[in-house]
C-alpha cells in the first residue's frame, strides 16, 4: 500500500498517537510506502518543528521505562542508539539514575535475601546483571552491598 503526499502526515500522527516515535523509527516504517521520500523527510522535519516528534522527550520516556523493568544503562544505550537517540541526547537523561541501586534492586529480586557464596552462583548471577545492561562496577557494588545486607 503507497501512501499518497496528503496522507503522509496523517499516517506519522497515526503513529503518533499510539506512542512516541523517534525520526528514525517512523522514517524506517514509512520508507517503503510512500511515493516520495523528499516528501516524507518534509513532514517529519515540521513535526520536530512542531515539538510532535521529540527524540529528547522519547530517550526520557524510554529510559524511564527500560530502567523500571531493571534494565541497566548498557542496554539501554544500546537500544537508544538502534533507534536513532545519540548518545550526546541519551547520556545526559541518564547520569541521574542510580545504575547501582537499581543493580541491586535486580539482584535482590533474582537472588532473594539468598547469600551467594558458590562460584557458579555468582557467576550466573553476573552473566544475568550483564545481559540485563549493568556494567561490572554496578555488579561488583550490588554484590557487595548484597552481602552486607
């Protein structure tokens, strides 16, 4: 299905409407169906203008999100930059997060009140802390922190 010029924008705010949007996720899902990408570029250059489409406000959002489902900057990162966010707009958004904190939020749900004490143990869990986007000195203090507790 091509969209004409007049719906392009009616198809963005379609978009929209659901979810933010970065510039690049709605450029990647409307390349293909529309008859002109000068056009589609157009229209989504005047909903950046129009604050509509805001990759700041979307970084925000997402890491908000990923973190409150124990996601660690690592990752995280790594999907902002999958979809469009540099990191000059993501990093900032992210130094006031605690990264340690929420480590050992993740630590103590996985783990329970549990003392890791043998090596396979602790080593499942930091493959599990590093796969979740901590880096090793987040999972080095939420293990000490756990032990402590």
């Amino acid at each position: 299905m091509d969209l004409d010029n007049s719906k392009v924008r009616l198809k963005i705010m379609d978009f929209l409407a659901r979810r933010e949007h970065t510039t690049m996720e709605i450029y990647q899902k409307l390349e293909k169906r529309v008859e002109s990408l000068t056009v589609l570029e157009d229209e989504i250059n005047k909903l950046v203008e129009e604050g509509l489409i805001d990759n700041e406000r979307f970084a925000e959002q997402y890491i908000h999100s990923r973190s409150s489902k124990g996601y660690g900057p690592l990752r995280i990162e790594h999907e902002l930059k999958q979809k469009g966010i540099e990191k000059s707009i993501s990093q900032p958004l992210m130094a006031d997060t605690d990264w340690t904190g929420l480590a050992q939020q993740v630590l103590k749900k996985k783990a329970g009140n549990k003392l890791l004490q043998e090596t396979k143990e602790l080593l499942k869990i930091k493959k599990f802390l590093n796969y979740r986007g901590f880096d090793f000195s987040h999972i080095e203090k939420a293990l000490s922190l756990h032990k402590e507790s």
